[in-house]
C-alpha cells in the first residue's frame, strides 16, 4: 500500500473517496463543512433527516455528490465532542478506513488529522491513520492454494486544509509507514506455520533483513552456543530434530562509542511444552511462541527505515521445544552461561531459559538499556487479558519510558510488581534456583527468574502472551508490539 500527504481543499480533490468526519452533536468537522458549502447542504441535510447521527464508527457513503470532485464522501461518526480523545481517534479511523476499503476504492484521502485530539499532534494523527489503514488492508494468504485477490484501496492519502500542517503530516506518514512495515514482517513471520517457520528459516529471514537494509547479521550455531556454555538455551532444544539459532544483529544509526539498545526475542518457533506436554486443545496456536523474536525482527526494520541516530542490537534465539528420547526432564539441573545452575521443575517454562543465556550475552555490548519481549506466561494473560502487555523493570526510568512509549503508540503496557519476596518462590534444594516457582503469580516469578541475569545492566522486559495473537475467528499475530518498541527508540534517538 502507498501512503502520501495532500494539502488541498477536500471539494477540489480529485479521489475516488474522501472521509471527513461528524460529531454526534452533528457538528460537522472543518473539511465537511467545506464539503457542505459546496454540495448546497447536503451534508447537513443527511444529518437533519436521522440518515447520519454521528455516532462514534458509524459511517455513511455518499456517490457523486453535486459540487465536489471525489467520487465518493465517506462520513464517518466521530461521536461525543467531548469525549473525543486517542482511543476515539483510532476508532473512527479504523471504521472509516475498513467503510472505504468494502466499496472497492482504489485510493482515499482521508481528512481526520485535523481533529483535535488532546495531548497529540498532526504527527501523531498522521501516523495512527496509516496503521489503521495498514491494518485493515494486510492478509496473510501465503499458504493458500488459491489467493485471495488483492485488495482494491492501494493508496491512502493523510490530507489537510491547512499548509501549516504539511510538515507534521509528512513526518507522521513517514513514521506510520516504517512501523506498520515492521508489523507486518512481524505478522507474516507469526503466522506462518512451524514446519515452514523453523529456526533455520527465522535465522534466514534475519539474514535476509540485514542485506536489504544494510544491518550487521551473525547467526551462531549449536557448536557456538556449547562453546559459550549456553546450557539453558541448549537444554530446551534437546528433544528436536531442528538445531538451534541464535541470531545477532546490528544497526549503527549513532557512533561507535555510543552504547546501543539491546531488543532481545524469544523464538520459540513451537512450543508442545517439552515432556510436560501441553493439552492438544490449542496447541496449534503454538507457531505464535516467536511472536517475540518476529517483534525484534519488525522493530529493527522499522528503525532501520527511519534512520534513526541510534545504536540497536537484536538477539533472537530460537529453537523448539519437543518431547522426545533425548528432551530435557523435569528435575533435570543444568548450567547457565551465567554460571549460575537452575533445576527445571517444568518443561513448559522453558522460554526463560533461552531468555537467560540471551540475557547473559548481551553484556558483552555495554548496553544503555535492554528489553526482552516473550510471549512468556499465561498467567499473564489471567492477570491483564489482551488489552496490555506486562511490564517488568529494574529501573524505574526504564519503565516511565516503556510505558510512555505504549501510551503514545496505543501499544500500551502495564507494570507488575518485582519485589523480592517473589524471588523465594524460585528456591531449590538441587540448584541454585528453579525455573519455576508454581501457580501464584507465575508472570512475576517467571520476571524474578529472568532478573537473576540481569544485574549488570537496565533493563525491562515485556511479556506479549496476551497482546501478540489473536484467537477465534480473527486468529492471527498482531505485530505487536512493534509500535511500542518503535516509538521507545523513536524517542530514545531524539534526546
């Protein structure tokens, strides 16, 4: 999909749809009352019959109105003035743009980025309408015999009256454009099945993004890892045929000398649980256990679109997690890179324990901050369900940042508690700890397990198992969070 800016007048636009809005106090916004002037007031009179109240993502389409060069003028419910904020914003966005794409429109200009939001600006606006374009517009037929047919509407066009505007119009769509491509790296990664999605192919997939936007890609392989003493990581991958990966990648947007931000993904590209098997009811659903690697991998394209004066490293290791004669065993204990030794008491935690070698190699970068994401706990899911991500950190100033971030790109997450006392949950009578520690809060003691490894450095990590899919009919990785992340560094670069 093409996205654009436009400063014109919306009567004079040539296009086949333009989306202006209307209160439910059937007040017209600035562009529809430049509409109305030149239809005669047939904007106001759809409102005056009932035809069109105004309601929040109600929408109606009107086809060759008199006065106005477009083909079509899409009215979309904007809702109660004063009511009207982000989450509004979006909302009506997404309604208006899936109105739009429904008709078979090959293109739309769509003139919302002037509503006031509060707190946020023509940038901001600019950019929530590409990711909701580019969210009502992405499929994933690749596995299909049949492919669906493309979509009509191919080009979105963030329009305004005002040439004050263009600047910040311009730069929204830029930032919009490099995220939304990120999620959907991030979606068509997720999505794809694990007998296509193997540790060999996410590592080439890196590989693959490295030569197209010039970042620095080294893929480690299982004689490395031994090498480095990864017995955490290497434990998980002992029951599959597929060898493990683990991927390091470089972007140099900032000088040598300064210290970079590590992302590190947890790719586990399936997941049966090892020898504490899951229950075969939606274990399908496990292809999405690398949703955080595929966020790492989307992220990293999306900085590397925006040029962003930063350093940032990716670490992606990725491997299955499989019964078989030669997996892992709960009561096992082996050996981190760290040195530290861990009893597994479950298989079915074993994301942390890759989690904990990529935690440990990170060190060798000085980091000025790192940030793990992990489709980590169900118990996350429990806790906050699938509107937030969990947000664990031991700096404060970390997680203002983090959260900040979600808030602004509506990627939102919410911080949980890493007190000490959660940490005597993990006690062992074998090991130094153990991977688990029970039922009670098992997203906080599954952060304390990964905290054991990240003394040296600040740190946070964001646990996605509730925020990277979709079930049901809509079931599908999400991309998230790709925009939260984006927008952490998009920020980070600007100080």
């Amino acid at each position: 999909m093409e996205f654009s800016t436009k400063i014109a007048t919306p009567e004079k636009l040539q296009s086949a749809c333009v989306v202006v809005g209307v209160y439910e106090s059937r007040k017209l916004s600035r562009a529809a009352e430049a509409l109305d002037r030149s239809t005669r007031g047939q904007l106001r009179e759809i409102l005056r019959t009932g035809d069109m109240e105004g309601k929040a993502g109600g929408t109606r389409m009107l086809y060759r109105a008199r006065g106005v060069a477009a083909e079509r003028i899409l009215l979309v419910g904007l809702g109660k003035e004063k009511e009207f904020g982000q989450r509004q914003y979006r909302d009506c966005a997404r309604a208006a743009l899936s109105a739009v794409r429904d008709t078979g429109a090959r293109d739309a200009c769509v003139y919302l980025a002037e509503l006031p939001v509060p707190g946020q600006d023509a940038a901001w606006k600019a950019r929530q309408l590409v990711l909701a374009a580019a969210d009502v517009t992405y499929r994933f037929d690749r596995m299909k015999s049949k492919k669906a047919e493309a979509g009509a509407l191919a080009r979105v066009s963030v329009s305004a009256s005002a040439r004050s505007e263009a600047a910040a119009l311009e730069r929204g769509v830029r930032e919009g454009r490099a995220i939304a491509a990120g999620m959907s790296l991030a979606r068509d990664l997720g999505n794809l099945p694990a007998n296509v999605c193997t540790p060999t192919y996410l590592a080439e997939s890196a590989a693959k993004l490295g030569k197209e936007w010039k970042l620095a890609v080294e893929v480690l392989e299982r004689k490395d890892m031994e090498k480095l003493g990864m017995g955490t990581l290497l434990s998980v991958t002992r029951g599959s045929h597929q060898p493990p990966k683990f991927v390091v990648l470089r972007y140099s947007g900032a000088g040598k000398r300064e210290r970079p931000v590590v992302l590190v993904g947890k790719g586990i590209t399936f997941d049966t649980g090892g020898i504490s098997l899951k229950p075969a009811a939606e274990m399908d659903e496990m292809k999405f256990d690398m949703c955080g690697a595929a966020s790492v991998l989307g992220t990293l394209r999306a900085v590397a679109e925006l040029k962003l004066k930063l350093n940032v490293v990716g670490l992606v290791p990725t491997c299955e997690n499989m019964p078989g004669g030669a997996a892992t065993k709960p009561g096992d204990v082996v050996t981190s890179m760290s040195g530290q030794t861990v009893e597994i008491l479950n298989t079915d935690a074993e994301g942390r324990l890759i989690l904990a070698d990529a935690l440990t190699y990170a060190e060798r970068f000085d980091p000025q901050a790192v940030v793990d994401i992990a489709t980590l706990t169900g118990a996350c899911v429990i806790a906050l369900g699938h509107v937030c991500s969990g947000l664990f950190t031991n700096k404060d100033d970390l997680a203002r940042e983090l959260q900040s971030a979600g808030a602004e790109s509506w990627d939102r997450a919410w911080p949980l508690p890493l007190w000490d006392e959660y940490q005597e949950a993990l006690k062992s009578n074998f090991a130094d700890f153990a991977n688990i520690g029970g039922r009670p809060a098992g997203s906080v003691t599954a952060a304390c397990f990964l905290s054991r490894f990240t003394r040296k450095y600040d740190w946070a990590h964001l646990d996605i198992a509730g925020t990277a899919w979709k079930s049901g009919r809509e079931k599908g990785a999400t991309g998230r969070p790709v925009p939260l992340l984006t927008t952490f560094l998009m920020k980070r670069a600007a100080v």
